[in-house]
C-alpha cells in the first residue's frame, strides 16, 4: 500500500438532527450535506489535498446504529479538550484519557446513538 488504507467512513444514526447537533458540538466543525437517493448523509469537513480520512453521518433504512465493532479514532491536539463537551453535547464517556504508551492518547466515548468513537493525540 503507498497511502494509510482508511479513506472513509461511516457512522450510522437514527436522529440525524441529534447526531449532527452532537458532533458539531463535540468537534466544533460544521457538517456538509450531501445528496445521495435514499439515505442522508452529512460529511465531515473534507481536504482532499491532504493525508487522512473523512467521512459522514448516515440515516438509512434498515441499518441500525449502536453496537457495532468498528471505532472510529478522530484525530486532536489534545483529546481531553473535545472529551470534556462530550457530555453536555449528549453522549457518555466510556474511557477517561488514557496512556497508550509511545503512541500518545486516547479517549473512548459513545455519541447519542449508541456509537463507540475514539479520540486520539499525541499530548
């Protein structure tokens, strides 16, 4: 492989207004909707020029949110900061900061849907 292998993702919801509410305020970013038949989508900002993923909230029929076994590790300077609005923008911590050794920190959380996310730096 020549790039990082992960290039989209994901997550999938049953109130997009909540879960758009929960992640702008948790990231402080402004989602963009996006037209597609048959489901809502609302991505994350995009660089395309630039390394990393992006991806976007789904409502779809008939696939369920909550529970699943992907984690989705959003990437910040300090991953307590977005831990701390995790709670009043409606969803739980699962895991404090933690150590993860030479590869710096992560946070563990769930986003009103019931998705597990991580939140990843380096301080």
């Amino acid at each position: 492989m020549s790039a990082n292998p992960v290039r989209w993702f994901e997550i999938y919801v049953q109130d997009m207004h909540r879960a758009k509410a929960f992640y702008e305020a948790v990231f402080l970013v402004k989602l963009e909707q996006l037209t597609s038949p048959d489901l809502e989508m609302w991505a994350f900002p995009m660089h395309m020029e630039k390394a990393g993923a992006s991806g976007a909230l789904v409502k779809m029929e008939g696939c369920p949110s909550g529970g699943n076994s992907t984690i989705i590790y959003f990437g910040s300077d300090d991953c307590a900061v977005e831990a701390a609005r995790i709670p009043a923008a409606g969803g739980r911590i699962f895991k404090d900061k933690m150590s993860i050794g030479p590869y710096g920190f992560i946070v563990l959380a769930f986003d009103p849907d019931g998705n597990m996310f991580g939140i990843h730096s380096m301080k």
